[in-house]
C-alpha cells in the first residue's frame, strides 16, 4: 500500500460553499499561493461553470500554481467538463474532477434519473474529460447513502473508463468513524479494478465527525482526503486540513502513510482564509484556535515548564506559532512593507495598488505602532475591498455616546460618485450606525451575524468587523477592519451591502446536474 497520503484542499471550492464565502480571483490566488507554501498535492480551485468569475478565478490559479495539481470541478455534463478543461488548461498539472450523485435519494429526488442513467453519465463524463487529461477524479455524490451493490458498480466502470481517482463523499456528514472505515474497506477489496485508482474520501462535519471519519477511511486503504482549512466549508464545513494533517504527523505509530505537507505554513494558511472569507476562527479550536497551545492552568503551566511533552503533545511552532512578532513600526519604509507582505504570501501585480496599500499602513503605524502580520492581512484585505470599484463608499461618518443618552450615528456614502448623508439613533452606535447606512442605502438586507475580533492582542489592537446580511435567500459576508471598531463595523456593512446589491448570481454545483 501507498505511504504517502494525497492532500486534496478544497477550501477554494466546498470551502467556498459556505454562507457568504464567495471569493474573488485575486483572493483565490493568494490562498492558492499559500496552499502552493503549505505544499497541498491538489487545489480544487473552484466550479468553472459556476460564472465567469470562477471561470476567471480557476483559470488565474491554474496560471499562478507551478507546485501543486490544479483541479476543477465539473457535473457530468459535456458543457461543464469542456469549461473546466478550458480554465485549467495553463496548469503544469491538472485535473479535471466530475461527479454525479449515486444514492437513491438523490437520484430520485434531485435528478430524476434512473440509475441506469447514472451510470451511463458517470462513465461518459470520465471519458470526456479524458480527452483533456489523464489525470482524472470522478466523485460519487453521497456515497455514504448509497446502495452498495450500485456503487461498486460505478467504481468498478468509472475506473474501466479511465478515472485515475475515486472520492467517495459523505455528503451529508451522516457517517461513524467505525462504519465509513469499513464501507472503504469493503468497497476497495468488491471491485475488482479498485488497484487501477486512488480512494479518496471527502467527509463533512454535520455531526462533528469529518476528521475522525477521514482518518478511518485513511486506516482502510484511502490515500487521498479531501479537506479545508479551518475546516471551512457547507453548513458544519469539511474535514479540517491542519487537524487531518497534524493527527497523521503526530501519530506516525498509528498511520501506515503521511503527507509532504510543510505544517508551519500550517497557522499563516489558517489565518489568510479566515481575513478573506469572514469566517473567524474560534479560540478552542484544534491546531489554529488562539488557545491551541496556551496553558491556563497552573498545574499544566508547571508541567509544561518542567517538561513540555507533559502536557504538549505537539509543538507550536511545527504549526507556525512564533510568539507574536512584532514585524514594523511607523518607521518602516516602503521595501519594508513590501518585503513583509512578499514573505507571507501577499505581492501586488500593480504599482498603484502597493501605494494605496501603504498609505493605508501609515496611516494606520500613526494610530497603532506595533504591526503584526494579521495587521497586514487584514489591511491588504481592507485596502482591496476598498479599491475594488465598490460602488457604495463610505465618505464620512461620525458617532455619539454618552451614559443615559440614546446612541447616535451620522454617516456620509457616496453611491456612484453621488453623496448622501442620514442620521439616525439606536440601541447602541454600531445599531445606529447601520440604521443611518440602510436609510441611505434602502437595500432591505437583514443582519445575520455581527462578529467583532481583536486582529491582535492589547487595546490598541485593531478589530475586525464580519457582518453577515441576507437579501431575498441571498447570503454574503461583509469584512471591515480598523482600530475604531464602529468605523471597522461600517466598512464591514457597506462591503457587504456592494456584495448583496450588485454582485452577479453564480450557480452552486450540487443544487442540480445536467447529464451530458
Ligand atoms: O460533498 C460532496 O459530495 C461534494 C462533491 C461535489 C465532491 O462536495
Ligand atoms: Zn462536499
């Protein structure tokens, strides 16, 4: 059997799936460079069909990546594969990734298909995109759920029919650690071809079990899994990377196989898709969260000091903990700045947008003079959404509180060019605030979610504003940051209100499949 375990990240794709995480290409790509760093084996950058953008998107990843496969996602529809093939076609590596549903519920209640006829597309569509690449992953949509006898059938004829890879997803999270291993286990020795290919799984997190089900599935034989950072992904999310990857690491005594993965690239990776997609990262959180490695109480303290593996079964800094450092100040100049972005991934193609970038980090070295690399990411991040042609700006705005009196906002945007002011009271200055934004705006999002994160430690940390607003079945995530967090909270609001107003609709891959 195979040592080495295939980490397929698809936190550019499923990872994407998730309320309000829709990427844009030079979000994509900087993730993509990061995943390149952290040294994943494929990036599934995204759906082509989905819309022009993720055509665009896929296409800037497969022209960036040198080091790692770059993959599509695709049903089995010819259009969709020809598209995927199309975006991917400047990778050094590619593969194209198709799927169809196999359970009976899905093939009855969502397709409408026979499962005669599923067959047929199955085994077409990995004859099509053969034609493109002989690198080739075909999926079988809920497989957990699916009937076995079919399935093995599937297998058995997709591989016959060129598939190199076969990923059988728990779509809906449903399975146990104890029964995924022994589905994997039992489907690898019924097909009779199952040495031409590589078992994958791909396990969502409904009950809170993706990462114990993948390791199951990896104990029976599965050389591939499919995962996200932070776990990131529809409704509960996907299996966890950093968790899949460190488990198999720390538990070498344990697996017969492990990754090229280089884990301190593990926390930077953790932290550039929590800025981009809005999703913060809880603090208890396996490998990633704030108390990963921190020790409260003082019976650990004191074994940690005495002996670190008393209480550590990892070391923070394999994952990419460094203590905090403090990376520039108020003097630091332009190729400072610049240098420090390059070193954590992030390089501007234009002149302009390193300027504005800058000014902004000056402006914020005035307010706040030790500047961490979150600082950084989150200022790029801010620096991009306020460039990028936003048609909602915020110009002004300015708020009142006071012990016993009502909070007050007064805000100021500019919508095309054209400037308009309201004000307005609330129950506290961010409600006000968003109360004089929506009087402007008039959009009748509600508000899902308001979550407020310090960047970093200390008071003169900057907050980082996600808003989550939600229009006519519409879900989008806002991101704002800034050391005044009822500004930070505004720029959240007006960013996510640019998404929801006038942002195009991209198709989501498994709300239907055309067959070919
Ligand atoms: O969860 C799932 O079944 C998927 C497939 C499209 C691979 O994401
Ligand atoms: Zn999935």
């Amino acid at each position: 059997m195979e040592d080495r375990l295939i980490i397929f990240d698809t936190t550019l794709r499923d990872g994407e799936q998730s309320p309000g995480a829709a990427m844009t290409q030079v979000e994509k790509v900087r993730i993509a460079k990061a995943l390149e760093r952290l040294k994943v084996d494929v990036i599934e950058a995204g759906f082509p069909i989905a819309s022009q953008g993720d055509y665009e998107a896929v296409q800037g990843v497969a022209r960036t990546i040198k080091d790692c496969t770059v993959c599509g996602l695709c049903r089995t529809a010819y259009e969709d594969i020809d598209r995927a093939a199309e975006a991917l076609k400047d990778a050094p590596s590619m593969r194209i990734h198709t799927f169809i549903a196999t359970s009976p519920i899905h093939m009855k209640a969502k397709l409408r298909m026979k499962p005669e006829e599923v067959l047929e597309a199955a085994i077409k569509a990995v004859k099509r995109a053969r034609q493109y690449t002989d690198n080739v992953e075909f999926s079988a949509e809920d497989a957990i759920r699916s009937d076995g006898e079919f399935l093995c059938r599937v297998v058995e004829a997709v591989i016959d029919a060129g598939a190199t890879t076969v990923n059988l997803p728990d779509t809906v999270g449903y399975g146990l650690p104890d029964t995924i291993g022994t589905f994997f286990r039992e489907i690898i020795e019924r097909v009779p071809n199952s040495d031409k290919a590589i078992f994958s799984a791909h396990c969502h997190n409904d009950l809170g079990l993706a990462v114990g089900n993948s390791l199951a599935a990896i104990k029976s034989g599965v050389r591939q899994v499919e995962c996200t950072i932070n776990g990131l992904g529809e409704r509960a999310g996907n299996a966890s990377l950093e968790e899949i990857v460190m488990a198999v690491r720390t538990r070498q005594d344990a697996f017969e196989c492990d990754t090229r993965i280089d884990t301190a690239e593990i926390l930077n990776c953790s932290r550039l898709v929590s800025t981009i997609t809005g999703f913060p990262v809880q603090p208890n959180k396996a490998i990633v969260g704030a108390n990963a490695f921190a020790h409260e109480s003082g019976i650990h303290q004191d074994g940690v000091l005495k002996h670190r593996e008393t209480y550590e079964i990892m070391r923070a800094e394999d994952v990419g903990w460094n203590s905090n450092r403090i990376v520039l100040g108020k003097l630091s100049g332009r190729n400072a700045f610049r240098t420090r972005l390059k070193e954590i991934g992030i390089e501007f193609p234009r002149q302009e947008d390193l300027n504005s970038a800058f000014k902004r980090f000056k402006e914020l070295a005035d307010r706040k003079s030790e500047i961490y690399d979150e600082d950084l990411q989150a200022l790029v991040k801010d620096t991009e959404t306020m460039t990028a042609n936003e048609r909602i700006k915020l110009v002004a705005m300015r708020t009142e509180s006071e012990t016993g009196e009502i909070p007050f906002a007064a805000v100021t945007l500019a919508i095309d060019g054209d400037e308009r002011s309201s004000e307005e009271s609330g129950d506290g200055q961010v409600d006000a605030a968003y109360s004089a934004v929506e009087s402007i705006v008039g959009s009748g999002a509600t508000v899902q979610l308001y979550s407020v994160n310090a960047i970093t430690t200390g008071t003169d940390s900057q907050g980082e504003v996600i808003v989550r607003i939600e229009r006519g079945g519409r879900i989008v995530n806002g991101h704002g940051a800034d050391t005044d967090i009822i500004v930070a909270s505004v720029k959240a609001y007006v960013n996510a209100l640019n998404k929801i107003m006038f942002a195009v609709h991209r198709e989501h891959p498994q709300a239907s499949e055309l067959t070919p």
